[in-house]
C-alpha cells in the first residue's frame, strides 16, 4: 500500500486548493493511505474528508519549533513513498528534508528543495491556476490533468444550515484578510441594495468580521440582511454557499470554498489580478474587476493592509 504525505500549512484557501491533490491521488491509488498536514485553526476544512487517514496539526503559536520537531519525529516514523510539500517556505521544507520518505517532492522556491528528491519551477503571472501548478508536483505519480479542490460537510453541517434556505437567497462574503482584497464596504451595500428584496441574504465570515459586517447591514436598507459572521463553521459555511442562488466573495477564503463545492460565485478582484492563479473553478462563476487600467495594479502577489496610492481606486471603482 502506497503512503502518502501532503503538507501545506499556509492559509485556509491554500489548504482548499490543496484538496485537489488528495483527490488526484485517491483517483489513482483508491487504496492508498493518504495523510495531510496544516496549521492549527485550519483542521476544521478537513473534518469528515473521506480519503485522508490521518490529520498533522502543527501549532505555530505556541512552542512553534518544538512542536515542529515532534512533528518532523512522527513523520519519519511513517516511512512514506512520497511527502509532498506545497508550501514553500523554510520550516515545510524541514519536515520534508528530515522525513525519511523515498520521494521528497515540492517547489524549487522552497529554501531546502535543494535536500528534495523532485523539485518543481512554481510560476506565478502567466494565467496557470494553483491547482495546476500544485499538479505539477504529483505529475510523475499521476497525469498531468489537475482534480478540483472538493469539501465535504457532513450530515450535521447541513442540518445547522437549513433553518437558512427559506425562499431564495445569496450568500456574501465581504471580508479579507488584506484590506486591498476587499471590496469596499460601501460597495456592498450598493450590491445589497440592488438585491431583489425578496431574497434573503447571507452575511458570512468569522468573528473578527462580525463589526464590519454588521455596519455594511445597517447602512443597507435591505430587511433581508441577516449577519452570521462567527456563527457557523468552515464546513458549515460552505453547506450554506452550496445551494445560495449566488456567492459575492473577495479574491480570498470564501472564494475557494465556493470553488470546493461547486457553488455558484461571483468573485471581486481589487489589488490583485485573475492572471495570479486564483480564480473560482465553479461551473456558474463570474470575476468582476475593473476594466480601467491602473498602473499600480496589481501591487503585490497578496493584499496590502491599506492602498499604497491612498485611492484604491481598483476597489472603489469597480462596477457593481
């Protein structure tokens, strides 16, 4: 039986679109023990996944390198066929070096790829989506056709959902990270006004983006706006986007979890651009950008925690 180790412990959306993988592999090798590792906060994405067998959960905030080490220990006990690293940072690239696998497969970009056995160009820029560059890595071992990203919610999810599917709805994700990810707030309320007011609608996030979800609903004069930011789970969430008429998300975690359960998506891009490999792989999906060219756009690979310009003009001033 083959073993297999799939490492990405970067943010929520990437591990999403590293949900492609596991699918590949499962497609190839149906007997195969596949194992995943992600940051600690993360763990919830992958709760009820059918073909992982067993979840790594590495907590970054508290004793962050001893519990890399121990880690890195139970890894090497496995003896796997093949770790596959789809992070490119240093401390990934040590839990592959040391893993003792037979094959140690990741990204050139990644500072100890030099230790790797197979090592893969990662080029951002030219309009390839990550889940093709990550299937670059698995190639070899598979085809060079990249899977979808998929989630599963379980029965219960569904269920802490349906009380919402009354009647028509959309769900609408305004937050990010990155305030240069961001439609501006006042852009969603001009979107929430346009909605028909007889559809229900969906405010989504975690409890950080309670404040500024609740100020985009009192500033809209739709009665159907319903707040659930911090009130539902991953999967939860993602068991709601599934049937919504519509998904409005930013270039940013909601977008992929749309993508994972072929939900229907409408994706705002601000500072960022579709040509970085990011886009929605949902059958019913729309990218809405700014048609104008800025030459300050994009400003980086990632948002920015405000414009640099200080007009942020690629938010303010897209159509809605």
């Amino acid at each position: 039986m083959k073993k297999f180790l799939v490492i990405q412990t970067a943010f929520i959306g990437d591990v999403i679109l590293a949900t492609a993988i596991i699918e590949k592999l499962h497609q190839f090798y149906p007997d195969a023990q596949i194992d995943f590792l992600l940051r600690e906060g993360n763990e919830g994405l992958l709760a009820n996944h059918p073909f992982i067998n067993e979840l790594y959960i590495w907590d970054k905030k508290n004793k962050k390198y001893d519990n890399l080490k121990a880690l890195t220990k139970s890894i090497k006990r496995v003896n796997y066929d093949a770790v596959i690293n789809l992070q490119r940072f240093a401390s990934s690239g040590l839990i592959t070096a040391f893993s003792g696998a037979k094959e140690k497969i990741g990204f050139k970009k990644n500072p100890l790829s030099f230790s790797f056995t197979k090592k893969i160009e990662h080029k951002i820029g030219n309009g390839t989506h990550e889940v093709e560059r990550n299937q670059l890595l698995i190639k070899h071992l598979t085809d060079s056709v990249a899977a979808k990203p998929k989630l599963y919610p379980s029965n219960s999810d569904y269920q802490k959902v349906e009380q919402y599917k009354t009647g028509n709805y959309v769900c609408m994700a305004p937050t990010s990270v990155w305030f240069t990810k961001q439609l501006p707030k006042e852009q969603w309320v001009k979107l929430i006004n346009k909605t028909d007011d007889q559809t229900n609608i969906y405010l989504l996030g975690g409890p950080s983006d309670i404040e500024q979800c609740e100020w985009i609903k009192n500033e809209s004069k739709n009665k159907n706006v319903v707040n659930l930011c911090g009130e539902l789970s991953f999967l939860e969430s993602a068991a709601l986007m599934q049937n919504s008429s519509m998904n409005y998300v930013n270039d940013s975690a909601p977008l992929h979890i749309a993508s994972a359960t072929n939900a229907p998506v409408t994706a705002y891009f601000c500072s960022t651009i579709p040509g970085f490999g990011f886009t929605p792989l949902s059958d019913n999906q729309k990218v809405v950008e700014l048609k104008k060219h800025l030459k300050c756009r994009p400003c980086g690979l990632h948002g920015k925690k405000e414009c640099p310009e200080g007009h942020f003009d690629c938010g303010v001033k897209i159509e809605i």
